[in-house]
C-alpha cells in the first residue's frame, strides 16, 4: 500500500497530466502510462482480496482460539473427574498430613523385626519385590500380590493382638506408624510408600518402655537392648495392656491434625 504522501503526490502529477491532455490533446507516453496503471491497479486488487482474507483468518483464529481456551477448561475437569473417581474406586489418597496406624514387631537382641525385615530405623520407605522402587508403590493393581505392596498399618491395636499369636513372639512392641506418601485405605488398615514410627510400647523381658520421644525412638531401634534399662512390669498381660493403652492415646493426643486426612 502507497503511503499517504506518494499518494498525494501521484494525484498531483494526475491533475497535471489531465490538464495538459485538455490543453494539447494527445500526449506522448500515454502508452506506458496506462501499462503502469494497470500493473498498479491488478497488484491493488489482489492486495485487496489477500486483506480481505487476512481479515477473515485473523477473526476464525480468534474465534478459534477462545473456544479452545473453553476446551482446555473442559479437559481440565475431565482430567479432575478420573483422577477423583480412580482416586475414589480405589480408595487412594497422597496424604499431606501422616495418616495413622499401629503395627508389632518381635524385639531381638539385634533390632526389631517387622514380619518381613528387620527395620533399619523407626522410618521405612517401600519397595516392591516383584516391580522394583517406583512412584507409584504402594501399587494397586493386583500385580505384586493380593495385598500388594507398600508398609501395612491397622487401624485399630485389637486384630493386630489377634491376628498374631503374641504370646508366641516372645519380647514385643507396638507402634504408632505414620504414614506420609501415598497412602491406600484396606477394610482393617492402610499401605503406605513411607512410614515413621511416632510412638512406641516395647517389652524385653519384664522390661516395658512406653515413649514418643523421637530420640528415644531412633536409639531403641538402633539399640533394643536399651529396653532393659526401663522399669519391669510383672506379667504379659499387663506390658501388653499398657503398651496398647499407650499407643492409643498417643494416636488420640495426634487425632485433631489427622482427622481432615481421614475425610479426604
Ligand atoms: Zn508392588
């Protein structure tokens, strides 16, 4: 397109021109001129029809354009909508704050023993024996076992009393576990990809140790025969009451910051 100033300049020598054909009739290079024109006036034309269409592209590509911003909105619910209905169906939840649950182990000389492992500290991570460590332990699709994987907690001290013969297992401890990760909610418990002890009753012989205190936790795992040190209950029965009437008021004490988890 002419800019403003070439256009009132090409006018000019117009008006000139006609003047002079009025003047003298028939001019020289009349010829030439009309080519020119005609090059300018073709060229203008497509110019024209090419801006017309540049028009309309630039309005459907804005049309275009808000609609996929809607779209995207859509598929963002969509994208919310299965991952709250998997996370529903499978009664799964990455919690932000622990979720709790109690567990024994056998104390021995050596450490405490879980029913698979020996744990290395009050803390235990999750791994999978048939798939290996990945985001999504504690898996469940059925793959690693009909109980699958990840670190098992009860929801309540009772079926844990039952379920295991204690009287069997000799020296015992119950925990408080929290689990952080993901977490997958069972009829009788949880699984979880990471676990803490935060509380902890714990017999050796007619020892009992009942504390909370994270630095007490870490040295009896590292070391249980520190429970030897601790004050002597006479009979089973009685470590076992208190150890479980321990444990469960902790578990209560931590109910008020567990509670929004569990409604999830
Ligand atoms: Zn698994």
């Amino acid at each position: 397109m002419l800019g403003i100033e070439n256009a009132q300049r090409l006018a000019e020598l117009r008006a000139a021109v006609r003047l002079y054909q009025s003047r003298y009739g028939d001019l020289a290079g009349m010829i030439d001129l009309a080519k020119a024109n005609s090059a300018m006036s073709s060229r203008q034309y497509r110019l024209d029809k090419l801006a017309a269409e540049h028009q309309r592209i630039k309005s459907e590509m804005a049309s275009l354009e808000a609609e996929v911003e809607r779209i995207e909105r859509w598929v963002e619910f969509c994208l919310e909508d299965v991952i709250a209905r998997a996370k529903a169906d499978h009664a799964e939840a990455w919690s932000p704050t622990p979720v709790l649950g109690y567990r024994l182990w056998a104390v021995g000389d050596d450490g405490l023993h879980g029913v698979k492992m020996i744990w290395p500290s009050r803390s235990l991570t999750a791994t999978c024996l048939s798939r290996g460590g990945d985001q999504e332990i504690p898996h469940t699709d059925g793959r690693c076992g009909r109980l699958g994987c990840g670190i098992y907690v009860a929801k309540t001290v009772g079926p844990l009393y039952t379920e295991f013969d204690v009287s069997s297992i000799g020296n015992l401890a119950l925990g408080l576990v929290a689990l952080a990760g993901k977490v997958v909610e069972h009829d009788d418990g949880y699984r979880g990809a990471e676990a803490t002890v935060v509380a902890l009753g714990a017999s050796f012989g007619e020892h009992l140790l009942l504390t909370s205190d994270p630095e007490k936790l870490d040295d009896v795992f590292d070391d249980p025969t520190l429970i030897l040190k601790e004050r002597t209950v006479e009979t089973e029965g009685e470590r076992l009451l208190e150890m479980e009437m321990f444990v469960e008021e902790e578990a209560r004490r931590a109910t008020p910051w567990t509670l929004e988890t569990n409604n999830e």
